[in-house]
C-alpha cells in the first residue's frame, strides 16, 4: 500500500538566489584537519577540483561566482567528499573534523531547502532501512517476495512524494536536482517531460535540467515502433553477437547482473517464458551489466539462462546499456521480427500476457 504524504509540499514554492556578485564560503573546523582542502564537482562520473586552499587555525577560505547554484563538494584529507549546494552569497561552515556530515551550514537558502526536503522524506528511508535487512536475511523465495513487494511500495511511496515536491518548486534548482538523481531511473519519456516541463525557464541552463534535456532526446528514439539501436558485443566465448542476427524472432533483451538480487529472483520466470516461447519464434539476449567474468558465468550457470549472453565486462559503463538509456536493472525490451521496439522496463511478470499477445 502506498503511502502518499502531501505535506510541505509547498512550503518551498519559491526558491530566490539572493543578489551577490558571487559566493564567499567561510568555514571552520574543529578538530585536526589536514593542510589543504579541496572545493570539487561531480561530473560525468568523476569527481573535479574547483579550488583548493590551505587551513589556517583549522579555519578555510573561498571565492568565486557560480551563474547558477549547483552541489559541490568539500575533499578535506582522506574523509569522505562532503556535500553541500553553493550559490552566490555569503556561505559559512562550522563542523567537527569527525562528523562533518553534521556540519551547520548557514547563509544557503537552497542548502536550507535542500535539508528540509531530506528531512520530510527521512520517514521513508527509515522504513526502509528496517525492510532491507529482512529482505537479505530471508531465504524462502515466496516470503522473499513479498517483503521485496513492501520494500517497492515504500520506495514507490518516496518517489510519488518526491514528484509532488518538484511539481511545486519548479523555480528551485533542487527541483531538477531531485528529478535527475532520483527520479530519472524510474519514469518513462512522458513522466520525465512533465517534470521537466514544470521547471523554470531561467533554470534550462543548469547542468542537472541539461541531463533532463539529453536524456529527453535520447528516450525520444528508442520509443515503440521505432528501430532498436544495432549494436555488436562479446559473448561468453569472446565471440561477437550482432544484434541484426536475431531478425526474424520476437527478441527480449534482458538488462541484468550476477549482483542484481532482483534479476536473479526475475531469472527463473524468465526462464520459464524462454522454454514456453521458444518455439514460436521468441528467443532472449541477455546483456551483463557485470565487471566480473567469473561471478558473471557462474550466475549464468546457477540460473541455467540458456540462451544467448554478452557483456563489455565494464559494469554501468557497458556501451550498450549507454545506447539503450538503461540506467537501473532488471530492465527488459522486447523486439519485433523486423527489429523494431515494441515495448520498454518489461516486468518478468508480464512477459506471459505480453508474449502470448504478439505471438499468438
């Protein structure tokens, strides 16, 4: 059952930059702290350094002008990078050396936003944190289930929350913010314009609104009845598998892992769908999201997925996956005789009533 929480939902409507001609951020740091401290990014995966200072009295210094408030990152010694939004105004710190994820930060009005945001969805987390456990002890597959099916609909609860935020705080850059770090794995083409469409038009050039943008574009072609991307990748073997092999069969490409708990609990339906479809002309390519070639055949085996599997063995990076626009696993695409897509994010769970309605 989900449990949708409406409040402080516009309690944040506006979400205003005050005026300064650029950010100054004064921090202090109780305990022993390092020589330097770094001021960092996240992007494309990595972590860049912006700035970098010294400590002086365990007290830092920085400077600069952002032309739209962003998180970054403070890298001080060995600790883990801290987060925070930066904007253009007078930013101060004060922290422990030993829990700066306690930090009080003043001075940020969306850094501010930002904590309250996370402190009316603290409900769910919590929930959940007493749910995984009971999910990754339990051994009996049917009880498995339905803890795993509590487990969704509270993360389902948290999402639909989380929706509601941004629809009423589309001035604030936390609103794209939230939709491409936590929003942007779970939703189709029309979900993600809607949200994108209710953000502010002074708020395009962000770099999280831009990621809404290219990930628009890219789901745009790989919509029903269009042509799947061609792609060529390695088998088992090391041999290459050309996706314009299987024209001629209805063809589901399972996106998966050997340490995706969720695909291998998906993997003995979609065998059964395998055995009951193969003769009418349906057939599976699995494509591996693993880094690990061992722990990749080994789950292969134990699963007993007879049917054709490929993998760049470069984990999310796959090339593949890229291509796709699959960014959360178990993801499956079916994929008519003539290549072309007939449906994505296919349920092992629907593959009986979907298969037996193209094939029959």
């Amino acid at each position: 059952m989900k449990k949708l929480i409406p409040v402080l939902l516009v309690i944040f409507a506006a979400c205003s930059t005050p005026s300064k001609d650029g950010y100054i951020i004064d921090a202090k740091i109780n305990g022993k702290t390092p020589a330097v401290v770094l001021l960092q990014e996240y992007k494309d995966g990595e972590m860049h350094t912006i700035d970098s200072t010294e400590f002086l009295n365990g007290e830092f210094h920085f400077t600069g002008k952002v032309d739209l408030p962003y998180q970054c990152f403070l890298k001080i010694g060995s600790l883990r990078p801290f987060p925070f939004f930066i904007e253009n105004s007078e930013i101060n710190i004060l922290a422990n050396i030993d829990s700066l994820d306690q930090a009080s930060i003043t001075g940020s009005m969306i850094q501010n936003k930002f904590d309250a945001f996370n402190g009316s969805t603290l409900s769910f987390d919590k929930e959940m944190e007493i749910i995984y456990p009971q999910l990754k002890q339990e051994t009996d597959l049917d009880l498995k289930n339905i803890i795993e099916a509590k487990l969704d609909s509270v993360y389902d609860a948290k999402m639909n929350f989380i929706k509601n935020y941004v629809k009423n705080n589309g001035s604030c850059v936390i609103a794209p913010y939230l939709i491409s770090r936590q929003l942007i794995h779970s939703i189709d083409l029309i979900e993600l314009e809607e949200l994108t469409n209710t953000i502010s038009p002074a708020l395009k050039e962000s770099e999280y609104t831009q990621k809404l943008i290219t990930r628009i574009i890219l789901l745009r072609t790989l919509q029903p009845s269009l042509p799947a991307p061609e792609f060529i990748q390695n088998d088992v073997d090391g041999n290459p598998v050309n996706l314009a092999d299987f024209k001629g069969k209805y063809l589901l490409i399972d996106f998966w892992a050997s340490w995706c708990g969720p695909c291998r609990r998906a993997n003995p339906t979609v065998v059964n769908m395998f055995k009951k479809y193969e003769a009418k002309g349906f057939t599976i390519l699995g494509i591996s999201m693993d880094d690990n070639k061992g722990k990749w055949l080994k789950a292969i085996e134990k699963d007993q997925l007879i049917w054709t599997q490929v993998s760049s063995l470069e984990g999310w990076a796959n090339p593949v996956c890229k291509q796709y626009g699959v960014n959360s696993i178990p993801h499956a695409i079916l994929i008519d005789p003539e290549g072309n897509i007939v449906k994505r994010g296919i349920h092992a769970n629907e593959l009986d009533e979907l298969l037996n309605g193209v094939l029959n």
